[in-house]
C-alpha cells in the first residue's frame, strides 16, 4: 500500500476526508486536541496518592520508609508508568540535601503497608486502580536511586526552594512486584505527590 502525504496547510469542514499533511521536509505534520494526559484520564486510566499531612523522609535509601511510596502489587495485571511527581518542603532543612525518586523489586516479597495512602482516580469519582501508596512502609527490597530531581540550600543563609513538580511522562515504569518512592539524601520534611497511568500488560 502507498502512503501520501500533502504538504501544506488547508481547512477543512467536521465530517469530510482529507489526506495526511506534511511539511516541506516531508514530515507528518501533528497537533494535540487535547491535554497530553486527557485520554488516558478520560479512560480512567490515571490515578495519584499524595501524603495528606507533613512527612519526614528517611536519611539516604532505608527499607524502613517514610514519605511516600507507590508500589505494584506482585498480582496486578498491569505496569505503572510514572506521568509526574512533587515534592514541597514544609521544614527548614539543616543542611544541604537532594531528593529524588527511588525504587525496586522483589518477585517474592510485597512491600509491607504500615500506613497506607488512599489512591485516587483524576478521572472524579473513576474507579480504583491496583497500585498501591503508603506514607509508612517497609520495603521488601534495598532500593537503589533511579532519578535525582531537586537540591535544596541551607535555611539560615541561602534561599529557599520552591515546590517542584516534575514531569517524568511515563519514562519510569513499575511492573508488578516493584516500587518506587521519593527519598533524600539528608533528612527533610514536607509533601509528597505522584501520579501514574496503570496500563494493562
């Protein structure tokens, strides 16, 4: 089968066929209807945690764990792709410190839910997903640094830090019997968010 494409633009009317547009390099020429993340909200697809009060993040990478961590469980039917995360700070820190995502997987083990978070669907009032989120848990497997997203200055002296939202957009994908968390690499206080997109495997 041969496959055109027109370059140039043109207008068209709802309901008639048109051809594909190019550039004038011969490339397909696209644009979003929506927001990137609408189809996969709008299908229910997309669901996120957050720690609802102050939490402190364990020094460097610690099984035992808190703040806030998202885990598949090892039954689930589908992998989490991470879309987004933040992080706010509501303490002054002591020292200089990094935060990042976190994680690991254990085929035997779960990890264990000392304080579980409700997940949520940003589809209002969608279905549960089958992720699991928990601002207290103790991980089954030694976790290992996946992503560094923000480092912090000293209160006393230097500026603060703004909250950072980051846009992972589905690179980091949890299958089932993995988690992911957000830790420090210095002990700090604050609010953790993270939002994800459970696609059927």
């Amino acid at each position: 089968m041969l496959n055109e494409i027109k370059a140039g633009p043109r207008l068209q009317r709802d309901g008639s066929t048109g051809e594909a547009r190019a550039g004038q390099y011969s490339e397909a020429i696209v644009s979003q209807a929506h927001g990137k993340y609408h189809e996969a909200a709008s299908r229910h697809r997309l669901f996120f945690a957050a720690n609802q009060a102050a939490k402190a993040l364990p020094v460097a990478l610690h099984q035992t764990y808190t703040g806030l961590c998202v885990s598949n469980p090892r039954m689930s039917s589908v992998n989490l792709a991470i879309v987004r995360l933040g992080w706010a700070e509501s303490v002054a820190t002591a020292t200089l410190h990094t935060i990042g995502l976190g994680g690991g997987y254990d085929a035997d083990a779960e990890v264990t839910h000392t304080a579980a978070l409700t997940v949520y669907n940003t589809f209002v009032l969608g279905p549960h997903g089958q992720a699991n989120a928990d601002d207290q848990a103790t991980l089954p497997t030694a976790p290992v640094w996946i992503e560094h997203y923000m480092s912090a200055f000293t209160s006393n002296a230097l500026h603060g830090t703004s909250m950072v939202i980051v846009d992972v957009d589905g690179a980091i994908v949890v299958p089932p019997g993995a988690y992911v968390a957000i830790f420090a690499l210095d002990a700090c206080t604050g609010f953790g968010s993270m939002m994800w997109e459970e696609i059927p495997i």
